[in-house]
C-alpha cells in the first residue's frame, strides 16, 4: 500500500491533467541534440522523475521508464502516458532560444521541480558553451541523492499527534467569479516587473512579492465589475514542505492560503491592503496548520485507498469540476540561478488553471520577477485591468508576449 507522502497519480484525468512546467528563455537557438543528452544524464540523478504508471485494482503507481525522455523541437502539447511521450508523465520541448519541461503536478510542486530546472540548465549550458561552472548548489549525476529529498519528508513528525491550529480560515462559499459558465481556449500573458521596484515597494507596505501581487490582482478584478457586491477570495500558495523544514524534497505538498477582499474595503488605499494581506498570510502560513493539513492528507488518503480507482476518479472528478476560488497567486522561492544566470533572459513558471479562473506565477532571476498571467477565458479584459493596477502602483512592467496555452494532456487508457 502506498505511504500518504506518496504522489497521488489519480488525481489527474484526461481533460483536466493538472500539469505544471518550468519555461526558460536562453541568449541563443537551444541544441536539440544537447537538450536530449542532458536530459538522458539527469536519469540518474532524479530517478523519481523518470516514471511510467502502473495501473492496479485500486491506484496508478510510479515505476521505473527506461524509455527516453522525449525532446521535441514544437511548442505543441502531446498527451502523457502515450507512444507520443514513451510513456513518461514528463516531457521537454523547445522552440527557438525558449524550452520548456512539463510534467503532471500531482509528483511535484514549484519548489520540487526547480532543482530539475536548475540542473538541467547546468549540464546543457556547460556542454553548449565548454564552459567550467561552480556546481555547489545544483544536483548533479554522481551524487548521493539524500533521504532528505527522496524519502518521507515529514518523517521527523508526529502527524498523527497534530492538533487543530488556533486560527483556521473559514471557507466563502459564494465568492466572486470572474468569467462564470464561459470558459474558452486558456491564454497566458508574459511579464517582467524590475525586482528592485517590486522590493522597494514591500519594503515601504511591510509586503512581500506574493502579498503585493494578490492585492494588485484583487483590485484589478473589482475594477473589471464594481457593481458587484460578492467577496473576492484569493489566494496565496503555501510550501507545507519549507514550513516544516524540509525544502529539498521533490514531493507535491504546497497548498493555498485564502485572502478574502470583501466589497466594503474595495476603497482601502494599496499600501494598507498590501500590509494587511501579508498578515493574513503570515497567520495562515505557521508550522502548526502544515501540520494539521498533513493530518488531513493522510485521513483524506486512507479513505481514498479503500476505494476502487474508479470511484476514485469519479470522486475526484466532481471535485475537480468545482471552482474553489477566484484566482490564486503562486510564487516559487528563488531570486537567482547563481553562475547561471548571465545566460538565461527570462524563466516563467507554469500551471494549469483548473479550478480557478486566473492564476499568476511568479519566479525570479536577473534581477526581475517573472510572471505567467494564466486565464482560463480568451479575452484580455482582465489582464488590461491588472496592469491599470500595476500603473497606479508606480510599479513598472514589461510585457514580453502573450500566446494561447496549452500544457501536456494525460490519459490513463
């Protein structure tokens, strides 16, 4: 029987594949050739990574791929655990001076994927350029890989001890949505925002990155519907794993804090906004309620065991069907890729809407953020609005371009 730390597989179905991925934009045209070496070396430093599904009675387990890695030289998806992918939940593609790696979200989280990234990156740049890098910091072949990144990374932990936390937010059940009932192709809009001004800002409002841009995007959906008198309810992703010490697992464990924006404070000025988010987050985002959601987990997993894979993928399938929150914010923890970054020009991270309307993930490198304004709706009405806000802010953007987006698919057929 699976370990409640284990990846849930299940909870990704053809149509809603829940998928994540890194995209990097580099100086030059990516070598193929080079991209797919790296790829095949990197096996036998994340071996937990390089996966194919095996259906049982009851679950979809990890086991082993000896196929290779795909590297395609098209930015158009393909569908995991096919011919098309050699049966692998991860694939890279590239187009141009920009890759991108895809993978299904429910094996790993920002923070799990980014060490991948990062040595991705080493090895291909090293081999392209001849170059003799620093490697302290980067996962390389030839190393141990720790228990501390591959094993039970909660395993000094009484989880079952976990008592509920003092403060717990309550759920809004009728909260705003931004484009309810019609949903068409998801589009994605890049942008750059200069990290000094961004910090200048949090500095000045006792903010942070995160807190700053829900806040912005909060007014900006008011702003596209100011008759309406429904709470905007945000959120901000959370890193069980980092809050109880663990940050190098590659294990999927990052959850939400709710931030709710009610009409009667939609005239509050920005800086008082942006302080009193940060505090909800800091109230929410306290080892006590990782521990208490990680109890949960593991209930909401024993059930789940019991049932057949059938069940589970119609149990999961209503939930999956129902929009949580208005939009969310998600920000991977990293200011820098240390010797690599004279190389790289741009780095988004990416994300399947699914149940929310507009997400943006931020990731940082050069001395900006970066951040991948994802929408389930074509129009851009929305993103209009969020850079208003960003103007009324006096924070500086840049928007880098804009493009449909399409993540990798999954079937379990």
């Amino acid at each position: 029987m699976s370990k409640f730390y284990d990846p849930m597989l299940y909870l990704s179905a053809s149509g809603n594949a829940n998928t994540m991925g890194c995209t990097v934009t580099l100086d030059e045209p990516i070598d193929g050739d080079i991209l797919a070496e790296t790829a095949e070396l990197l096996r036998e430093r994340f071996p937990y990574l390089y996966i194919r599904a095996k259906k049982t009675e009851n679950d979809i387990i990890p086991i082993p791929n000896p196929l290779p890695i795909t590297v395609r030289n098209t930015w158009n998806p393909i569908v995991f655990n096919t011919e098309a992918s050699n049966y692998h939940l991860m694939a890279i593609k590239y187009e141009g001076n920009r890759l991108a790696v895809e993978i299904l979200h429910c094996i790993t989280d920002g923070a799990g994927f980014l060490p991948y990234i990062k040595s991705l990156l080493f090895i291909y740049l090293s081999k392209k350029y001849h170059l003799t890098l620093d490697s302290t910091g980067f996962r390389l072949p030839g190393q141990a890989i720790p228990e501390t990144e591959s094993g039970n990374p909660f395993a000094h932990f009484d989880i079952d001890a976990a008592e509920a936390p003092l403060y717990q937010k309550k759920p809004i059940e009728d909260f705003y949505r931004i484009n309810p009932g019609t949903k068409g192709k998801n589009h994605i809009f890049y942008l750059r925002l200069p990290e000094g001004e961004v910090m200048r800002y949090c500095r000045e409002n006792d903010g942070s990155p995160n807190a700053l841009l829900a806040v912005i995007l909060a007014r900006a959906i008011r702003k596209t519907d100011p008759e309406s008198e429904k709470t905007i309810n945000m959120t901000i992703a959370v890193n069980h794993k980092a809050m109880l010490g663990n940050r190098d697992n590659y294990r999927q464990f990052a959850n939400v804090a709710e931030i709710d924006f009610p009409k009667d404070r939609e005239n509050e000025n920005i800086e008082r906004m942006c302080t009193v988010t940060r505090g909800k987050l800091m109230l929410q985002a306290q080892p006590e309620n990782s521990l208490w959601h990680l109890k949960s987990l593991k209930a909401r997993r024993q059930k789940l065991d019991m049932m057949p894979l059938q069940m589970k993928f119609d149990v999961l399938g209503k939930a999956s069907g129902t929009a949580r929150w208005t939009a969310a914010v998600s920000y991977t923890d990293n200011r820098s890729f240390g010797v690599l970054d004279p190389y790289i020009k741009e780095v988004y991270f990416l994300a399947e809407p699914t149940v929310i309307d507009a997400v943006i993930e931020v990731a940082c490198v050069n001395h900006g953020f970066y951040l991948a304004f994802i929408q389930n709706f074509p129009d851009n009405y929305l993103f209009k609005a969020f850079l208003d806000k960003l103007t009324e802010a006096a924070i500086p953007y840049q928007l880098i371009c804009d493009e449909e987006f399409r993540l990798c698919d999954i079937t379990w057929e």
